[in-house]
C-alpha cells in the first residue's frame, strides 16, 4: 500500500471527483476574492455620491451603472458582497462552535442531562425564529444601526439548533463505539474522551452541515434585509432597494440584475459544493 | 507447557472479595456477577471462563469500573496493590485505568479510532500514565508495536486502523495496553475474532509477555482451548457465579463441577468420532429473578438430583485435603469422567 489512505485524504480524493463540487468551490472562491480584494485595490467607495450621474445604465465610467444618488454600484455590489458573506461565514462559525459542543456535551452525557438540554433545543425551535431575530434586532436597534453584529447574533442564535441536533445524534451513537471504552480504559478523561476521540469523528458531517449553513443565512440575511430589518450595505439589502424603485416607465434593471446574480450564483455553488463534501464524507449515503 | 502457578508473592496483585454487580434494566435488577471472590499473584494467568451471559465479562469491567452506565458495583472489595478500588475516587480510578490496569477486548477492528492514527492512540497512555510528551510517547509506541511482532512498526503507526490486518490491530492493541506499563492486564475474549493461527500467535505473544514483563492476566474467555493454552488458574462462572475454581490442568482434566464438565464435553475434538457435537440443553436461569432457592444449574444438569432443589450450594472445597473449590454437592468422585 504505497499510496497514501486515511480517512480525510480519501474524503478530499472522492471530492476533488466530483466536479460541480469543485465549481462550486471555485466560484465561491473567486466571488469571495473579488468582493474583499477589488475595492480596496481599484480604490472603489460605495458610499461617494453624485446626483449628476444618478441611475446611469451600466457603460464606460461605471461598469456597472450607478444607482439613484450616482453611487458607483460595482463598488456597492461588491462591498455589499462582503457584509452577505462575513455574516454567512461569522454565523456559521458561531453555530458551529455552539451547536457542536452542545450537542456533544448533551450526546456524551445522556440520560437526564440530554433530555433537558434537548428540550430546551426544542423549545427555541419551536418559537417563530422571526419573532426572535425582529426581538433581537429591536433590543439592538438603538446601539447599533446598521451594525452587523445584531444580525449575526440573531441568525447565529437561530442555526446552533440543527448542528446541535446532529452533532448530539452522532456523539449518541459514537459513545457506545469501543474505541471510546478503550480510551476510557487507558485513563482518559470525558474531556479527552469528548475532544481528542469523539469529535473527529463527527468533524465530516459538521464541514458538511457548515457549509450547507452558510448559503441558508444569506439568505435569512438577505430576506431580512428584504423587510428592512437588515444591515447597511449587503446584496439583500441592494435587492430591495432595487425593488423599490422598479415602476411602470423605467426598471432600472441593472440594480436588480447584478446582486441577485451575485447572490443566486454564491448560493447555488454554495450548495453544490456542501452537496459534494457530503457525498465524499459518506460515500454510502449517496442514492 | 505452562507451568503450575507459581505463587512468588505473598500477597496477591489482585484480590477480589465478593463481588456483586447489578444491571438496572428496565426497573428490574439483574444481578450479573453474584459474591464473586478471587485473587491474582504477580505472573499469573487467571481464566475466567463461562458461556455469554454468564458475568465474566461483567466482573472484568467492574474491576475497571467502566460499567455501562445501567451497571453498579453492590457489594465487595477490589483490593488491587491494597486499595480497594470500588471506593477510589474517579480521578484516582483513571490513574488506575492505562496506568496500573489495562483491558483489551474482543474486537480489534471497533477498538481503534477510525479517525485516528495509530499512533496517536497508542502514545495515549504514555503522555497520560507515564508524564511523557507526545513524541516521545510515540517512539515508545513504535517501540512496542516493533515488540508485539506488527512489521514495518513505524509505517504502520503513522497510517490509520483500517490499513491493518485484525491480527495486527489486537497487536496494536496489545501494544496500547502495555504503553502504560500496567501490572494487570485484564483481557477480554482476545482471540474470538481472529482466525486459528492468529489466535495461537496472540497467545503466544501474551504467554512471552507474561514470562517478560511479570505481567499478571486475566483472561476472560468462553473457549477452553485457550484456557488450556495459557492459563495458571481457572474460574468457571455460571449464571453470574463462580461454581468451580482450581489449576488450569486439574480443572479441565478432572472437572468437579458438571457444568464444567458439559463444556468440556462440548468442545469439539479430533480424537474423537462423534457424529453429534454435544451442547447443554436448557437456557441459564434469568438473573432478574432472584435469590435462587435451588442450585442455578440443576435445572440443566444431567446429574441433578433430589439434594440440589434443596438450596443453592456455597462454594466449598471438594474435598478435606483439597484446594479446589466447588460449588455443587455431589462428591468428585461423581461427577468426573
């Protein structure tokens, strides 16, 4: 056996096969490169305004077009492209953090633990997670409008509950495996027990669940931004202006046409690629 | 082959005073190890033998106090170095567990972390036992690996679980136990899954350890060939019970108890034509209802008789100038062959 085999080189080998997966993770690359590294390097600013250039159709001067007050909206769109994608990442880094060692602490533990720490999962699923995100923004609204982090703190608070159920669901079945007897029998603690032999083994469905996570809130950003209750600058936040401006004489288009592709193109491959990581997780959870 | 146990100390390395250890299933209790008492010497091999069910794999763990979280330990000592360690406290225990005690068990493809490399596992018990740090731990692992006959050790150590053989994972195995230089190793059916001359090559393995290392063993088995093979001592349990206990070669060549003596006659042989393989009809007794008011095996015992509805019989020597220790009423004589 010359050729290297573990369980995470042969992950990322089926994954590499697979190659909507590997589109996808190009695309979300490149939109991400393009979003944080162009404005900065073309000294683009979303926020100069000049009313003699108001909605100018995209051509020369403003690739893009500009929008109402003349705003250059290549510079909007892509700085807007940063906050959708920070809070995507940022919320499912938090969910990630909480939802995995909730679940494993209440997976690892059992018995009366896992029922009351589950029950209290259930009972945040269970109220309407707008009536909690609007609560949140309310409460935040005066300190920080605009600021990004009510937002990401609503969402966050939102996701940690299915990676919580999953991760718990695994841990479940794991504790029982004999290798965690064995390390328990070579002295290891639940700490150690948890950390170093549980939780790689859930590592593949928590990349999987992760990435699926990330498209899911931004677009609960996007749609939250939609009904007004968003951040300053995102794509979803675009949209609605965008929308918003649509009458019967003149569409405006292009304030529509380039966030919304920005934000189908990232979700979908977003998607693709969560799709491909599992298949090459679990080989055997394919159709 | 093995020779008569030779006592070397006067105290013994382990000793078990009646032991009883209780499952909580489903609100009933089922007592599956009932006042158990052994001991264990330095460089002993002590087998524990008995069909499923029959406790042995449950007084292994209740040494260990790694009981399935419906189990409890209900009464005894497990006197281990002078302490007794059903009252140590957890973080005491774990020093214990890897350190002082190490277990293996039965399937060497399930006791391996698949997300590991082997040797991250196997340096555990030095960086945890032995205050080592983890490379230092992991050559020690090499080491050993190199020791119990895996080829190629330091390859194999760096690869993953599913890369080796079964016969090299229970060496693997092996190696984890012993990284923490423990005194007793408590093996748990260590040979059931591998085929026949893997299973002889693990036990001969275990047999050098054991002359090496003055490691003690228990062997915790079903299969009286490998009890033949490599055991000092046996107890055979039944039913959660120890009903018969002496010399390895006593035991299995001149049984006093007739449920050893229907496993011997139960293991199949060359030297002799049968065109049945015997077994003992009947099922053992539920361990949820108790106390017993008869002998646990009379209801499967061909030799059962009036006495042995009476009351369960207590664990007595079998005769006045014997050493050997029998739960049953009949006379030696009776029983034997």
């Amino acid at each position: 056996m010359t050729e290297k085999s573990g369980p995470w080189t042969d992950a990322y080998r089926r994954l590499v096969k697979n190659r909507l997966a590997v589109a996808g993770a190009g695309v979300v690359a490149v939109v991400t490169g393009l979003c944080f590294l162009l404005p900065p390097l073309l000294g683009l600013d979303p926020a100069t305004t000049n009313p003699s250039i108001a909605h100018q159709p995209p051509g020369a001067g403003h690739l893009l077009g500009t929008d109402g007050l003349g705003r250059d909206y290549l510079a909007r769109v892509l700085v807007g492209g940063q906050t959708s994608l920070l809070i995507g990442f940022a919320a499912t880094v938090a969910s990630v953090v909480v939802g995995v060692l909730y679940g494993a602490v209440s997976g690892y533990y059992g018995g009366r633990i896992d029922e009351v720490m589950m029950r209290f999962v259930d009972f945040l699923y269970g109220v309407p997670y707008m009536f909690l995100v609007i609560l949140i923004m309310l409460l935040f609204s005066e300190t920080a409008r605009g600021n990004p982090l009510p937002v990401f703190v609503a969402l966050g608070l939102v996701e940690w509950l299915t990676m919580a159920r999953v991760v718990r669901g695994q841990v479940l079945t794991l504790r029982e495996r004999e290798f965690v007897l064995a390390a328990r029998l070579l002295g290891a603690g639940d700490f150690r027990v948890i950390f170093r032999h549980i939780l790689p083994n859930v590592a593949g469905i928590v990349t999987v669940y992760g990435t699926l996570t990330v498209p899911a809130v931004i677009i609960l950003e996007s749609f939250l931004s939609f009904l007004g209750l968003g951040v300053k600058l995102s794509w979803g936040q675009l949209v609605a202006e965008a929308v918003g401006v649509v009458n019967p004489i003149r569409s405006y288009w292009w304030l529509l046409l380039w966030p919304s592709i920005l934000l189908a193109t990232t979700l979908l491959s977003l998607n693709f690629l969560g799709d491909g990581l599992r298949d090459a997780v679990d080989p055997k959870a394919r159709r | 082959m093995t020779g008569e146990a030779p006592e070397r100390d006067a105290t013994p390395l382990l000793s078990v005073e009646d032991l009883s250890t209780e499952y909580a299933i489903d609100g009933r209790v089922v007592r599956a190890v009932t006042h158990v008492s052994f001991s264990i010497g330095r460089g002993q091999v002590v087998g524990l033998v008995g069909e499923s069910g029959s406790g042995k794999s449950a007084t292994g763990l209740s040494i260990l106090r790694l009981l399935p979280r419906e189990g409890r330990i209900a009464g005894g000592r497990v006197l281990f170095e002078g302490t007794d360690l059903a009252k140590l406290p957890e973080a005491d225990m774990r020093r214990v567990r890897g350190g002082r005690i190490a277990m293996i068990f039965q399937d060497p493809m399930t006791s391996l972390n698949p997300y590991l490399r082997v040797e991250e596992q196997l340096a555990e018990a030095g960086v945890l036992h032995l205050g080592l740090s983890h490379r230092k731990a992991v050559a020690e692992a090499v080491a050993l690996l190199e020791r119990v006959g895996v080829p190629d050790a330091s390859k194999r150590a760096h690869g993953y679980p599913h890369e080796m053989s079964g016969g090299m994972r229970q060496r693997a195995m092996i190696a984890m136990a012993l990284l923490g230089k423990p005194s007793l190793l408590i093996a748990d059916e260590p040979t059931t899954a591998l085929d026949v001359t893997i299973q002889a090559q693990i036990l001969d393995l275990l047999r050098e350890l054991v002359r090496e290392r003055g490691l003690s063993v228990i062997l915790v088995t079903h299969d009286l060939g490998v009890v033949a093979e490599i055991a000092d001592r046996i107890l055979v349990m039944y039913a959660g019970r120890i009903v018969e206990t002496g010399s390895a070669r006593e035991v299995l060549t001149r049984p006093f108890h007739p449920y050893t003596l229907s496993l011997l006659r139960s293991v199949p042989r060359l030297d002799r034509r049968a065109s049945r393989l015997e077994s003992i009809a009947g099922m053992p007794p539920r361990l949820d209802r108790g106390p017993f008011t008869e002998c646990t095996f009379a209801p499967r015992c061909p030799l059962v008789r009036e006495g042995c509805r009476a009351r369960e019989p207590d664990l007595a020597p079998a005769g006045p100038d014997d050493r050997r220790l029998r739960r049953c009423i009949l006379a030696p004589d009776e029983v034997a062959r």
